[in-house]
C-alpha cells in the first residue's frame, strides 16, 4: 500500500485510511443524490475524495476520525489529485490496524519528547523559575502528549507542539554555549511557555485542530500564559512584582516579537530577543522540511508555504 | 499675573511659578559659565526659561517640582518664547502658594472623580464583576486620585486619569441607554478597567509623568491589568475560566484594538468594539480642547498634536 | 412561518419571500438543464436559495425584488444553509402581503427618521449653515425615506441612512452637553452632511444597494457632498471664501479621517475630530447589534464582518 | 560676483543677495546680545548666514524678502556651508539691482508662459470643457505669472506652477499624438486645472511659499479645484451631471493616485491615468534637474531630494 | 465570424479559434463523465468555454495551442459569457488558417519591432554602452520576436516586450529632446535593457505566459539583466568597475524603483529616475488601451485591472 | 585609566583615546573662536569631546583616527557625557601605544577569524560551490582582516564581518547537524557568501565605516556579490545556467528575505530559509550583547537599538 505521498494520477488504490474530514453533500442532478466530500490521511499526508453511492446507512456509519478501509482511483480534479472512492468500509478489530498509525506525527515518540521536557525543567537552576514552569507544565503535561504547535502553520501533526519545544531547546542550548551572556534558566523557561497555552487556544484531536476555543479567540495563548504564570506565583507565593515573574511574563508575551503578530511588548531582555528568534528560526525550517517531505518526490517545487509568505521551495539539483 | 497661557513676547513677568524641568548645562563660552535649562509651569500651561548667573549656592537650592518666583522677560528663541529669568527664589511659607494650584489639573476636583469611581463600582449589579471591579480600583485608589492618563498624548494632567474614567463613564451610561443591547455592567467594568494599571506603568509626580516604570515596559499596563484580573479572580474565588473573567479580560486587552496599537487580541464582544471606541471619542476630543485651551486665544492655530496624526486644530469663526 | 434567522437545517419551510436576487443558471449535466440561483429574504435576514426545475414559463414569470410562495426545505451546503425549493409562486393581490414588509428596515419609521433630520435643521440657529444645510437635505429628501447608509458595511437596509444619522444626531447632542466647547451647529450640520451624497453614490431599491453609481465611483460622496454645499451656497448668496463655507467643506471632506479611507484632507476642527469619532461609534455599534440579530440565537459567534477587520462577535453568557 | 551655487568655503564675498529669511536671535552669553539669522538667496540657490553685531537701528532697517548689499565670509557650520556678515546695507535705487534679478525662476518668462497656457486653452476644441477651463484659468491668471508649484518638493521657484504646466502640456501633446485613443482635449484641461487651486492653498511671495492658507489645510488645492469647476459650470450653465463636469472634477481629484496621496477616487478614466503619470513624470525629472543645477559642480552626489525618497542623485561619468 | 470581444449572450458561433487552455474534467454524474474546459481565444480577445461530450478519441486529438473549429453558442454562466461547443474539429492545411492570426499580437510587426531596436542600438554614441547593449539584445534576439512583456499585467501578448520596448524608445526620444540634461545613450541603453531578461524569467508560447522558469523564481529578470551585463562586460574586455558597467546595471537594478516592487536599490542618477517613469507610464497607459480594446464596445466599464489597483476604466461620452 | 565604557560623570581622566572623529567648529561669540568637536574612543566604546582653546598650530596638528593624549573632565550635556579637553596631544613613538589598541575589535583574533573561514572553505565537499566561494574570498581575504560588517547595526568594529561569518558557521553547523536535510556546502557556501562584497560597499578604516562606496549605493553588497559569483563561474568554466550557480546566488540574492529589506527574490530553497534566519538570529543577538558590553555596568538599561526597533534592552536582575 502506497502512503499517500508517493501516490500518482491513475494509480488504483485499496488499504486502510483515517477519515480525516468527511461532509455530507447532494449533487446538482435531479433529483439531488447524497454523497460524501472527504479528506482520506495518512501518516504521510493527506488527499481530498469524493464517494457517490452514499446509503442511508452509510451516512450513519461514518464519522470523521475513523479508521476506514477504501478502494478506488486517482483522479485529476482541477489540476488537483482527488480519490474517486468505489468501495468503502469501516476498520474492525480483526484489521489489526491503530488509529496512531495513520495520521501524521512527530518523528519523535510523544512520550520521549514530553521526558526530554520534563528533565530540562529540572536542570533549570533558579528554584522560582524552576517551580513556575514546573506548574505551567503540569497543567497541560497531558495535552503535550498529542497537541500540535498550530492549526496550519508549522508542527501541525501528533505531539507537534512538544517536538517544537524539543528541537528550540537543542538550539537554545547551543546558543547559550556560544554566548555565555545568555542566562540558560530563562532560554529554557522561555522556550518551555512561550506556547504552553496552545492547547487551551485550540481544540485539536489526534494532532489535528478543528477549531479555536472561545479562550483561544478572546484572550490568546500569549495572554494565557501569561495568566498562568500569574497564577503559578499566587500558588508558589513568589511575589508578582519580582524580576522573575517580570522576566518570564516578559518572555511570553514579547515572543511574537511585533503587535501585529500579536505581541503586546517587543522582546527588550537578552533572552526575549533570542527566544523569538530561535522560535522563528525553528518553525520556518520545519514549515520547509514538512512540505519538501509531504511533496510528491518527483516534484522539483513543494506547494505555496502561507507562512512563508506564500512561496514555495525549490529542490535544487545539487 | 497673567497665566502662562496669556503671555506673549516682550512680556515683563513677576510671580510665582513651577520648576517643572530643571537642568544644569554650561555655556560655549570661555570659560564655560553654569546655567539652568528650565521648564516653568503653572495651571494653564508651561514654557521654557533660562537662568544664566547660577551660583554654587543655586546648584544645591534648586530642584525639579519646586515652587519658585521668578522675575524675567518672556523673549522669542527660534520662533518660540521663553523666559529669560533675571531673579529666582524658591516661595516660602510665608508665600501662602500652594504646589497644587501650580499644576495643571483635571477641572473637577480628584476626590470627586474618585467618588464618582466608587459610586459606579457599586452600581455594578452582577456581583462577581463588582468585586473583580472593586478589587482592582482599591489597588490603585490612591493613586487616582492624581495620576495622569498618558506621558504626553491625552489627560496628561493631574488626576487626568480619574477625569478620563469619569468623562467615559458619562459616556458609556449614554450609549448604554441609546443601544439597550449592550450589558451596561460590562461598559462600565471595561471603562473602570481598560486603563487601571497605567499608575503602575508609569512613574508621575503631581501629575507629570517622568518616565515609565520596568513592569510598564516590559509587561506594559493591558498585561498588567489583565493580570490583576487573575489575581483578583484567584483572591475571590471565582474560576479563572468563568465567562466572567473571559468577558473582563477579553475588555482590556482588546481596548487598544489593533495588534500594532498594543492589543493582542481585537475587540469581538459588542461591549469591547463599545470599549474601544468610547475611548477614542474621549482621548481625542480631550486632546483637542486640551489644546484649544493652552494655546494663545489670539492664534487661530494649536500647534500640532501628536496624538492627531500631528494635526493642528483651526478656531473656525463661525 | 419563521423568520430567516429562525431557521435550522432540516426545516420545512412554506410562506412569503422577497427574491432579493435572482439569477438564471445551467447544470453541468447533458443536456445541460436550467435553474435558478436565488437569495430569499425577509426582514429578519437572508438566505441563498435553488429551484432546479425551471420551465419556459418561470423565466418570463420571476424578477428580482418581487414577493413569492415558497415551499422547500433549508438544508446545508457547503456548510451554509440553503433552500431547496420544491415550488414557488408570485405573491398576488389576494394574499394581503406587502413588499416592505419583507425588506431590512430601520426600527424607526422612515417618516418619523426624516421628520427628526428636519426638526434638527431647523434648530441650527446660524441662518447660512441652516439655509445649506436644508438645501442639501432637500436635495434628497425623498430618497432619504428608503436609501441605505452602505452596501454592505453597516446600515445596509430600508432607510438605514437617515437612521444612521439619527442615531448619530443624539450621540452628538449629548456630546455638546458633555463638551460645550464644541459648536452643537457644525456638528448637527456635519452629521446631516457627511453622507448626504450617498443616494447619489449608490444605485439603490428597496434599501438594497445594486450597484454604484458613474458619479460613484469617479466623484465619491465626499467631494459629492462637497459639490452641493458649493451648488447651496451659490444659490443663496453665500460667499464661498466665508468661514460658514468653510467649515462645512471640511467636516464633509474630512469625516472619513484618513486619505486611505477616501478623505482629501484631515480633521483640523474640533468639530470635524468629533463628526469622524461619532460617526465611527454609531457604524461599528451598529454593525456588531445587526450581526447579533441576524444571527440565529442558539449560535454562539455571528458570521465574520467586514468592517470589523473581519471580526465575528461572541455572545458573552454574563 | 560668483552665484551663490558656486561658492566655496573660505570664499570672501561681496555683492547684492535676496533676504530670504530673516531672524533676530540673542546669542547665549552675559548679557545676551542680538544677531541675525538669516538666509541669503540668489536666481542660482541659496545659503545661511549670520550678522553677529545688530544694532537698534538695524533692527529697524532689514526685513525679510529685500535685496541687500554683503560684505562676508563663507565659513563652515555643522559641515554645511554659512556666511558670516561684516558688512550689510539696504540696496538703494542707485545700485541698479532688481529683486526680480536674485529670486530663483523656471528658465522661461511668466509672460511667455501664461501665454502658452491660455493659447492651449484656446486649442481645446469642445466648447463646454474649454470655458470651464478658461473660468478657472482667468480666477488665477495674475497668480500663474510668479507662483510656484509647491512649497518644496518641485518647481519650487518664481512661475514654477506655469512652468510645470507648460511642460507637461508638451508631454501630454506627445503622449496623445503617440496615442490616440486618448481625448487631447481632456489631457489639455486635465494638465491645466490639475494645480489650478495652488495658488489659493499657499501663500507666496516671489516664488517662496511662505505658509498655506486655511483653505489650503482644512479643504487643499484638490477640493478647491473641484470647487472651481462647480462655480464655473454653473456661472456657465453647464448642467453639473453632464459628462463633462464629471470628467474634468474627476481628473482634478484622481490626480494624485492614492488616496494616501490626497486624492479621494482613483483614476478611472482613460486620460486620469495618463494626467497622473505625466505630472508624476515632470515633477520627479524637474526635482533631480533643479538638484543637479544647485550643487556645486564638483560634487559627485547632491543632497538627499525629499520629493524622491529622500535619495541623492549621483552624476554618472559617462 | 464575429471577434470574440464582439460576441453577445445568445450568439450562435461557427469558425475558428485557438484552444488557448485545455484541461480534461469530471462531470459530478454518476457516473461521472468527461468534459473539457477550455478557453478559447483570437486576436482580438478570449472567452472560456465547455465542450461535454468528450470521446476517448477526442481526448487524443486535442491539445492546447492548437487551432479548431467549434460550433457553438454563448451562455452566461456565473454572469460571464461561456461558450457551449456543440461540435469541434482540428482545424487542417485546407482551411488555409494560421496560428499566427489567431493570437493576440502587438499591432507592429515583430520584425519591424525588433529592427527597430537593432537600429536603436546603432544610434548609442558611446562605444561601450553600444556593444554591452548589443551583446544582450543578441541573447534573446529571436525570443524579442514574439515573447510577451508580462504574464497578465501589461502587453501580455504576442511581440509585447518587443512594442513596450519600442514605445518607450519613442517616449525617451522625446523626453531627451524636451530635457537636455539627461544622456541620450543612458536612457536608449536603459529602456532596452531593463526587462531584457524577461523571455529568461518567463516560460511562453505564441505570446503567452505558460509559468516563471525556475531562474525567474529564484533570480528574477533584473538580476538576471544585471548578470548579463557582467558577462557582457567581461567578454568585451570592459573593466567591471567601470562607470558604464555601473550606470547600466544601477539603470537595470533601479527601474522597478522601490524594494517591495523588486528592485534591490533605488533610482540614483538622472537617467535611472527618468528610466522608472517612462517604464511605468507606457506600461500603465497600456493597461488601459488593451482593456479598453477588448471590452465589448457596448459597455461602458472595462473589467478590473489588476495592475491598475483593481479599478476599471469608464469610457467617458465626451 | 578607566576604559570608556566605565566612566561617570564629573570623572578626571587622563591617557590616550582615539580622535574617532574631528570637526572644526566656531563659537557663536564675537568674535566667534575656533573650537574642535571630537569624538573620543578605545576599545570599550566612545564618548564625545570639546577642545576650546584651538590654536592655528592645533588645526594643523590634529586629524581624524589619531591617537592622542588627553586630560579633562567628564561633564552632562543634554544629558550625555561629554569629556571637556583641558590639554592634548599627539601620542609619540615613546609613549608605546598602538592604534590597533585602540578600536574596537571583535573578540578573536582576525587571523584567527580568516584561517577559520579558510578552513571552512576547504570543508565544501562539491568541487565547483567550493572554487566559486574560493573566488570570492580571495576578492577580499586582505578586507576580510579588519572590516566591520556595517556601519551601525552590528558587529560595527575592527574584523566585524568575518566575526559575523564565523559566529554564523557555528550556528550552521549546528543547525546543519540537527536538521540532515540541509546541504551542508550551501549553508557553508551561502553564510561565507552573503555579506562577502560589503567591503565593497562601504568604505571603513580601523573597523569604522565613513561612507557607503558609490557601488555601494547603486548597485549595493547584494547585487555585488550576485556579480562575484558570475564573474567566478566565467573564469572558472562553470556554466552560469547550473544549479550550482543558481543556488548560489539565490542564496546571496534572498537573504535579507524581503523586498523592502533590499532582496529582489525571496528565499525558496531550504537552504536560503536557513541562511536568512541564522543570519538574523546572529546579528540581532550580537546588537544586544554589544549594547549590553558598552553601556555602563550599573545602568539598568541600554541605550535604545537602532536595529532592534528601538528598543533598549533590560539587564534582568535574575
């Protein structure tokens, strides 16, 4: 079984797929007929497809989220591929097939990347730092076990938040080896909360956003974290007003470095500055690797990145 | 003794005045001669001034916010006046001048203003915003009582911050009855709140800000305020996911509407679109009678203003 | 028979509708056959319609803007709802019905909003700004009776331009109280004014703007506006260098603030700050209070809107 | 005597220059003494100066625009180029010298000018577009003998606006003849009232602008201009809906492209898009014209042009 | 045989036209059957069109870029006119037709366009800029006898770049004659090499733009032009720090005049300014020729421009 | 002897400073004196100077980016220091001092600095990318040895630029060693390459940039180094349509990411992605370490940063 990825026009498909959307439509004919406007992923990526016969039964046997098996076709449907579905049906038990292998993860296990977690927050070295992240942490330890770092943008995949935090910590390490005047307790703390709210702004399932919370919408993950290391130092009894519910409230809410993007402060502290530039360095780079990696190999350019400004990346043949 | 604001060039002036800048330079001369670099004030407005015999004794006699007489003539020094002090003395007690008539002030008395404050707070008829209310307005009590709205833009005057809250409050009870869809409590909690932390964002003395405070730079007072809203919430006992504080925050960290003005979220309750825009109506049309007032009435021109893209505003005769 | 805004997916619906639009289309079948894309509407809202069987009759039978029976059900495409209707007829005498019954209208009824605009002009005690004032008004007196304020941002309904200038009227009444500074002639003058060219700007039946007009589009109400009062004080002897000219000029030409939004120059009179900031007040209150109308009350977010920055609007549950 | 763009430093100079400007200052030493401070100017640039030993008299004796006999030093000041006065004295009649011969001027005689325009004026073949143009013209014809086109950026000298226009109305002759689905009687008029209104936005004198009118700020020359052409149409009895007012006030008010620019519609019209880029033509290779001749010669780059971006032009040794 | 920016709704078509677009689609039937949608295209403009009943032979024997004939009727479908094909065929050697009448060409013969040039060049007194010039023109001599300016923008048809250059030679000549300060041989160079490297940058075919190639993506034709005067440099033995090397590729670097247009500096010598304006305004009066040219004739409004800020041009009854 | 960077105000200072910079002045007395404006520096920072009593001899003896010794005292002007000079004079052969002592250096050596780019160059594993960047460096391996990588910015001192490009080669190695689908010698070669012709565009001494070269402003580092890299692939056969080539200047051409930054083309290989954001994560976190070096140990603040937005950075008490 081809993953979707390596898939081609005509190819004539048949294996197990998770329904990552799936809409009920009626056709322009008359009289209208039911089908069924779907999303089929895989752990490699994802293709649109479209089944017509829809039963009454079949509207009530699919969900989205499910694990199904399909035969059908690839099409080209304005100038996209699209999956002509023949035949469908539900996984069962007897497949052996599981849920987590069919949608698209980091490529590191999500209870690894939450230990890597869990252990630099103890080689923070400041106790104060050390509990108020500890805190945060604790509060959404569950939800880094799968939550992705964004909708659309970047890490948008199974425990694509905790790999995002994993991979700035091995450059915010390197960093602070080169440049001692960094201090690595806050590199780390920042790093750690800068979207530890995430999961609280969206409402994700399997790696996948389907919405914003109202929190998500009204208040954002910047403020939240913010509030939560409020929170954090009321329960801890650190006083608001010290330099470190100062420097790390000052962390999280600077990190998106301009007001337009949504930072009410502009990273004014050593560490501020590198950590949004670390961030950024980070999400752009995977933003690259994620679509040179989900991008038919043949193809010498990937699709428009939006958060890269909508450019697409070149193969370069050297 | 003609106000500050009824001066004009050749003007021979005695009486009594604010330091409200004090500097110490040297002249080009050889060799160099110590002089003062002075910002005099009273209520109606301020203008520069020079004083060029400083003595040993002036250097320790003289201080920034000090009362002072001043005898000298109001010259023209590229194309603005100043004064040319010939006689300085600081006032005495025997004086009977009091610093408070020498500032410039919010034209209804600060325990008033506070009062008023006080009185809306109460008339808060659901009670968890009441006490959030309540709970924040009592931080900073003292503090209203003569703190300015901003360094420069608007209110930028003794009490001017309790004046703003006052004059909006007046305004929102309009709107309010004029759109009975609006929640009237959640108006007047965003008016109350919207600009509550700005005594902890900026350090000012008899109403003039000298400079902004760490916390105002780093956190700035939309995150400030929004913080003392958890704080608040956590010292009351009301969730910090209630539609309450949702609802509270959501007020404050919108009122500066767009990302690049400082707000990280945009206004998307009906009450925070009402927030954002009463402010606006209030600061702006502050600034132009502020300016109307303290300009020569003989001008037909203010001089430009800031806070109006640096517009000048026109004394039509109609 | 529920209103438009009532309806949920799944509806049986029958009963009187205003084809708001009407547009004959072909399938993509073979033959291809012919149907109609409709918007229905009520007062209370709209709702995008298909009716597959059309007949050689239909074509010549249906118009936009007319009344008709409809028989169908809402169901949801492409995550919208949408009518299908399964039969439809002309509205005739005998079912008692009335067009304006079902168009968008303001809450107040157009000859009471016109007679208030009129009563204000009369109150305008400097006899040239009066005297313009009421030549302009007359110019479009009676288009003021049904034109909209805007095609689509706000206001965008029966009579919902002399609302909006109503409604604007008692805001800067009670601004004039609060502030007497402010002349309460130029600005009853400015509010009647500033857009009192749009029925000239616009193509409109109805309270539907269909189009704009070639003056529209290459004049613009702004310097449209700025005509009349020039063609105004022409006819009544009043000098076009005089203050009165003037100062109405500029409230009319600066009202939209800024050169991006389409104002040749910038609020420079107190009186012009104040017209732009009441007029932004009543539009976006007005935009966020139609939103919630039409939006169907067990939703918890209205639909995005477009002079909102493409904000939606939460029902806050306080 | 060397032209003023001539100069060096360390020259000794002698000779008849324009007062440009003209401010008494006191020096800052004890007791302050007056001086000078002023700006010399001659038909080939201009340069800053200083008359240290001013006395009662000369108070009296000098004011700004007159010509004056020098006798100084070119010195250096902050990298710049100033002339330090021994001596000055009034011109007399004596002396021969006309103020018309020292202020800067386009290089053909107003005369010559106005009376290119008014016979184009006269080549405009439909009739209504050629008296409106010719109503506009007479209002400003004793102004379009000296005004210049603006305050700085270009043509910013004696009859400059006459000579702006004259120029492009070469280039709009060339462009219609190479295109002739352009209207040439509509690129005439539209070239001839663009900066009709100038003259009425700016107070000048000799070719300097000293200030803009109160009509320039609150209504600008765009407005005015479009104000011209109503008067005209109706002193005419030219309806203002016929096509021809429309097209000359949209060409006036679409003139600066953008709405950032001043003008409130875009071009939309054929000859609007042409009138914009031609006057945008004229103006740019006038400004690095005049930069080039006003630089002494042997410097490779001139100063920065605030009209282009504020970039430098270099002289390409080709 | 009507032109196609003559055709009406309801006009029944016979002849030939171009298959500028082909793509072969799905019907949503059950089962799904293929169609073609194509855009059909003549000298005078094109119309997009749907062919249904598609064999398999068909499917072999259509490609794009070829010439049929169809037989058809014009729909409207999503209010723009759509052509239904009944019946088509390839078009044969005894219709005696050919392709080259069939695309939207410059109304100058290639030929005579590129003579033009050549000669052009001739005429470039300085030596070195003469031979640099002709090295590049001899690069893409063939393809400046057909390719397009632009993908959509400008003189996006057949022979474009070759009649923009030509044209803008025409307008140089002028402004040459009109403003003796600027180089002849500067602005001759300036104008034929500025988008010399476009048939590098662009992918087309009879005159239209299929895609950027990959150098156009990730060089762009103005470095690409700057690249080739470097070689051109080197091979004619010119030293690159020469000042002709220098003020061809500021000319070439500089002509899209801002960084955010592409153009890595700003225009800095004389030429360079006047190169930006004659470029934009030959470009933009062209724009508004060719829309006006192929717009029914009937209409009064041409589409939007995309390149003119969206607007549409009125064609003014004057 | 205090460093620079160490002084306060009303400090005695005695010893040897670099004359930065010098600037012959004259008092505004009568008769005016001469005096020298001077900016003193060492290798801690800079601070700026008075020198009075200039004798003729004096103006003779003193140039720019000499060393001298000096006594004087530390006084407030404006609010700055400024050292008032009592006695100076030129340093003799005797008194053992060597300028390079005296600027500001980056913190490596620069041979060191050069052999480390060396050795890297020789890291590049394909042949043709390793020769190219060999070409280039050696252009300029001498300025490599002591030019700053920008005027103001960062790493403006002695060796700045290769300082820059090795900090870099850190960080790509790093990052290169993190992510494998990264190319290592386009890292190498786009990081050595990308500010490789800024000698070329700014002129400096001792690592003080006094100007931008005339290339420098009209064709600027970026086109010049995409210049280099043709120029290279001529003399060394390589052709200029490879990858190779195409690769390496997309990588020089899109590495200040936007258009408005001074890049035509915005990155779109993987490798330019990374090349831009380790390119600002190096710069931006040298400009707070530097701020943070030379500003006064007990300020709690820096002065505000040009590059960083104007931001002054916090000294976190953590």
């Amino acid at each position: 079984m081809k993953p979707i990825n390596k898939l081609s026009i005509q190819d004539e498909i048949i294996g197990f797929y998770l329904l990552k959307e799936l809409n009920m439509r009626q056709t322009n004919g008359t009289p209208p007929k039911d089908y069924f406007d779907i999303v089929l992923a895989d752990a490699s990526g994802q293709i649109s497809a479209k089944y017509w016969d829809v039963t009454v039964q079949d509207k009530e046997t699919f969900l989205p989220m499910q694990l199904v098996k399909i035969q059908g076709t690839v099409l080209s449907y304005r100038d996209q591929p699209q999956v002509k579905i023949s035949r469908i049906r539900k996984a069962t038990e007897e497949d052996g097939v599981s849920l987590t292998d069919y949608v698209r993860a980091a490529p590191i296990r999500p209870v690894d990347l939450v230990h890597t977690i869990n252990l630099t927050v103890n080689e923070i070295r400041e106790p104060q730092i050390r509990s108020i992240v500890q805190y945060c942490v604790t509060k959404v330890e569950e939800k880094l076990m799968h939550y992705p770092a964004a909708k659309t943008y970047h890490h948008a995949y199974y425990a694509g938040l905790a790999y995002h935090i994993v991979r700035m910590l091995e450059i915010g390490d390197f960093i602070c080896k080169q440049r001692p005047f960094l201090n690595p307790d806050l590199i780390k703390a920042g790093i750690i909360l800068h979207d530890i709210a995430k999961p609280e702004e969206m409402i994700a399932q399997m790696g996948v956003v389907t919405d914003y919370s109202n929190h998500g919408k009204l208040i954002g993950h910047i403020a939240l974290a913010s509030n939560w290391i409020v929170e954090a130092a009321i329960s801890l009894d650190i006083p608001l007003e010290s330099e470190v519910v100062l420097g790390l409230q000052h962390l999280v809410l600077s990190h998106h470095n301009l007001g337009e993007w949504g930072s009410p402060v502009q990273p004014q502290t050593a560490e501020a500055v590198a950590l949004h530039h670390i961030d950024n360095l980070d999400a752009k780079l995977q933003m690259v690797e994620d679509a040179l990696d989900t991008t038919i190999e043949t193809e010498p350019w990937t699709p428009m990145i939006r958060g890269l400004d909508n450019k697409a990346i070149y193969r370069l043949k050297v």
